[in-house]
C-alpha cells in the first residue's frame, strides 16, 4: 500500500468518525436505574449514559430494553420499552 493510499484511508475513516458524531439517531439501551424526576440511567453500545430524560407515558423498570434517541449536543431521551419476546 503506498503512502497515497494509507492517506486517502485515514481521510475516509476521519469522515465518518465525524459524519457519526455529527449526526443524530437511535439506539436500543437497556435501563440499569431509576430515579422519581423522570430521568433513568442506560447502557448502550456506546456506553452508559446518566440521566436521560423519558416519556411521561412510560414507566421504566431496570432492565428493560429501550429505544433511545440522542442529537449531535448530546440530548438524550427514552421513548419507550421494547415488547418483550
């Protein structure tokens, strides 16, 4: 592989390591607490995320599997549990 190559392949790689964090989105978490103002603690495939902010209409429990949406400025919230199979 030249030195042109290896270049043009970190240049990609660069890109969409920021096309990824610049974009919003959707993840499935899973609850590991909760707390009476509203806001649950998640895992994600990301990591964990403290404090994220729900739905009124649902009411968390710890491991329940989530859908999780999040923007590029790092706002996080929880629609809603996943049918258990």
């Amino acid at each position: 592989m030249t030195a042109r190559q290896r270049l043009s392949e970190a240049i990609q790689r660069a890109a969409s390591r920021a096309v990824q964090q610049e974009s919003s989105g959707w993840l499935i978490a899973t609850v590991t607490a909760t707390y009476t103002d509203g806001t649950v603690d998640i895992s994600t495939a990301r990591g964990p995320v403290s404090r994220v902010r729900r739905l009124k209409s649902y009411t968390p429990a710890v491991n329940d599997r989530v859908q999780v949406d999040y923007n590029p400025d790092g706002n996080w919230i929880v629609i809603g549990a996943l049918a258990s199979s």
